[in-house]
C-alpha cells in the first residue's frame, strides 16, 4: 500500500478484548495480525457498576499477551480505547492505570456515539461491488453489536469512495445500552432460557431499538416519532458487525474453524437468523458449544446477541445484512493515521 503506515488499535470491550495491527493507506487497512480474546471484562457490570477483579486480570493477561505481538511489529502509533463497560462501571481508572502501564499508551474511554463513527468509518473502508449494488437506493445502516451496547449509524454509502473522511452531518448515530453480555446477564438465567424470559428480553429489545432505528432516517421515512414507516426497507444495505454476526454467520456457513475471509461479506438472511436463533435458545449451554465450534466461549451469550440481531432486522425491515469483519479496530487504524498525518 503506497503511502501506508503500519498502526495498532485495540479495543477494551464488555465481551471482548481484541487487537488489530495494520497497514493503512488512510483510507483502507491491509490486515498484518487480528486477534480477539473473549475476557468478560464487563461481567456482572450491569448489576454492580463495578469492574472485577478476575475480570480485571483476565484482561491484564490478554493485554499482556498483545504487547508481546505489538512490540516486533513496529507500528508507528497505537490507539487504544474502551466502550461500553468503562463507560458503565464506576471503577475504570484502576483498570486504565494497569492498562496505560502494559501499552504505553492510556485508553480513551469512547462516548457511544463516537464509537458508532468509528465503526462506520471501519464499516465502510472495505466496500466495492456492494457500493455498486448500492447505487443511490438511500443510506447504509451499519450496526455493531457489542457485549454492552449496540451502535447504530446511518449514511450514504458513497462516502466510503476516496476514504473521505465523511462530514458531521452526513451521519446518524446511535448507541443504545443493548448487548449480548447486558441482555444475557439481564435476562437468561436459566438453561436453557425459559420462553418466558426469551420473551421479556426481547420486549425490552423492542422497546430500546425501535425508536432509535427510527430517529436515524430523515422525517419523511419515520412513520412516527417511535417507529419506521411501513413499507420497503428505507436502506440501500445494512452491514453487521462484531462476534455475534460473524459467529452467527460462521454457523450458518456450517464453518469447523474460524474463516476470516469466508465470513468477510458473508451474508445472512433474517429467515436464516431465525432458525439459528431458535436452535440455540432451545438447547442449554453444553450444546451450544458444541454448535459453536467456531467460538464456544460466546455460547453462554449468543442466545442474547442473536435476540438483538434479529430485533434490529425486524424493526429495520431488513431481510438480509453482510456481515463485515472491518469494524471499529479498523475505524480507530485510518482515525489514527489520518490524525497522525494531518
């Protein structure tokens, strides 16, 4: 890549703790190393406010482990953040503190919207052919469902040709307090989960999503302050992110191992989401896993992410979604370069 730096970001999550290193043009990134380590970091932090200590170390070892994979790749600059779970406990500088010491540099706790850029611009970095597919039908919805929270943007797709950083005003943003990890610990505590409680977990879903989704379209397309117009799907694409599209995807696939280039603009019907939703709800937590080949620490909350998946299709009226692994790592990686070559 003419012009590229090499760059790492990593993302401090409610799920997961994950690390990108890559050459980046400012516009695009050619993946070097991508990994993802599932700590927990934010569990029982929708109840307590308070950040573990276990799940403080488990992320301090994670945290270690990348600083041995940043240091002999040399990148020209690190940008680390936190989401959701920082946002939520009232604990996180001591976790910060252990954090600034083990990579040099101190995580920026991101405000939900920003997050949302972040993972558009990641989001949008990698479109070709669907751009083309795309044509001038409306905006792109991109949503990012994390352990905590679920972000929520909207924009022309068109912004992504040239890597022009898009204006303030050509997005929408979002970010609601629905997650795989909230919705789980919230909601599903037997096993397998009770329809009762299935079906309370996606009310509040419902409930949470609907006017959010709504409140990103122009007021011409919003049928009410709370709600999306009846009719065609007001999107011209909707692209998924994070662990449970792609794990969702990566069972549909009928994938043993983990396939970072099968599951990459992947696709998934809602028809497809329901099937697989209602087999993992209805089997407990031992079988899920072995559904889940491909990532059996999600089981104990992927019952949770697939309810907001599906929620965000129906209320969204969108019958099918791609499935992007560029995501928020890969927003931070052309943030970064752009403002370290500004």
């Amino acid at each position: 890549m003419k012009g590229s730096l090499r760059l790492a970001s990593l993302d401090l999550g409610t799920n997961s703790t994950r690390l990108l290193v890559a050459d980046c043009d400012g516009s695009r990134t050619e993946t070097v190393d991508r990994r993802m380590i599932i700590t927990r970091l934010g569990e029982g932090v929708d109840r307590t406010r308070q950040l573990s200590p276990e799940a403080i170390e488990r992320a301090r070892v994670a945290l270690s482990e990348y600083r041995k994979v940043i240091t002999p790749l040399q990148p020209a600059g690190v940008a680390a953040v936190a989401t959701s779970v920082l946002r939520d406990c009232e604990n996180g500088e001591e976790f910060l503190d252990i954090a600034e010491e083990i990579l040099g540099t101190r995580p920026r706790v991101l405000p939900g919207v920003e997050e949302a850029r972040m993972s558009f611009l990641g989001a949008v970095s990698d479109l070709g052919e669907e751009l083309k597919t795309a044509g001038d039908a409306g905006p792109a919805l991109v949503f990012d469902i994390g352990g905590g929270s679920t972000e929520l943007v909207t924009g022309d797709p068109s912004i992504a040709r040239g890597g022009a950083e898009p204006p303030d005003d050509a997005l929408r943003l979002k970010s609601v307090d629905v997650g795989c990890v909230r919705m789980s610990e919230r909601f599903l505590t037997t096993d397998p989960p009770s329809p009762v409680s299935i079906g309370r977990m996606e009310t509040y879903i419902v409930q949470v999503l609907r006017p959010a989704i709504a409140s990103l379209l122009p007021e011409k397309s919003r049928g009410s302050s709370s709600r999306v117009s009846p009719g065609p799907a007001p999107w011209s694409l909707g692209v998924g992110l994070a662990g449970t599209v792609t794990t969702i995807s990566g069972i549909n696939m009928g994938l043993e191992e983990y396939d970072t280039d099968r599951i990459h603009h992947s696709k998934l019907t809602r028809d497809q989401v329901e099937q697989i939703f209602r087999k993992l709800a209805s089997v407990p937590l031992d079988e899920r896993k072995k559904v889940m080949g491909l990532e059996p620490g999600r089981a104990d909350i992927i019952v949770g992410g697939a309810a907001v998946l599906r929620v965000v299709m129906d209320v969204a009226r969108l019958e099918e979604i791609l499935v992007s692994e560029k995501d928020i790592l890969d927003g931070l990686v052309i943030d970064l370069y752009r403002r370290l070559t500004a």
